[in-house]
C-alpha cells in the first residue's frame, strides 16, 4: 500500500508524492512515484511517462509521512469535534 508523503526539497518548494517503502537508515536515495505539487498540479520537472523517481538525501530537508484514513480513526483526539 502506497503511502502519501510530502518531500520537502532544498530551495525548491514541497512536492507530494506516493512511497511504496519509507526508507530505512542505510538509504541513500528516496525512491517515490506520482510526484505533484501541494495544488495536485504536475511538476515542470518531471518527464510525461516517467514511473518512479530516485532522490538522494543530500537534496531532501525532511519528509513527512501524512496518516490513513484508517489511522486517523484510531487516534484519540484530546478535544471535542
């Protein structure tokens, strides 16, 4: 199951973007699919037809993993809706 993530590149602006696997400690590259910016709409840098991408972590800031639906069911909210 793909996991949506948000990569936040050096001096580029966050894409979103699908991750089969978060990579572990001995990774040197993140390898991510369907990259899009945080508006759905296509990166100008990517290639129409492309699979999967491969970014090393010298470009990479940080990544946040965003939760499933099913997730965000279990967590115990500490206010009222």
């Amino acid at each position: 199951m793909a996991r949506t993530v948000i990569i936040h590149l050096l001096n580029q602006d966050p894409i979103v973007a699908d991750m089969e696997m978060l990579p572990n400690e001995n990774s040197a590259f993140v390898t991510f699919t369907n990259p899009r910016l945080r508006d759905e709409k296509n990166v100008g840098w990517a290639t129409p037809g492309v699979r999967s991408f491969m970014f090393p972590w010298s470009r990479i800031n940080f990544i946040e993993v965003m939760t499933t639906d099913e997730e965000q069911r279990s967590v115990i909210k500490p206010f009222r809706d």
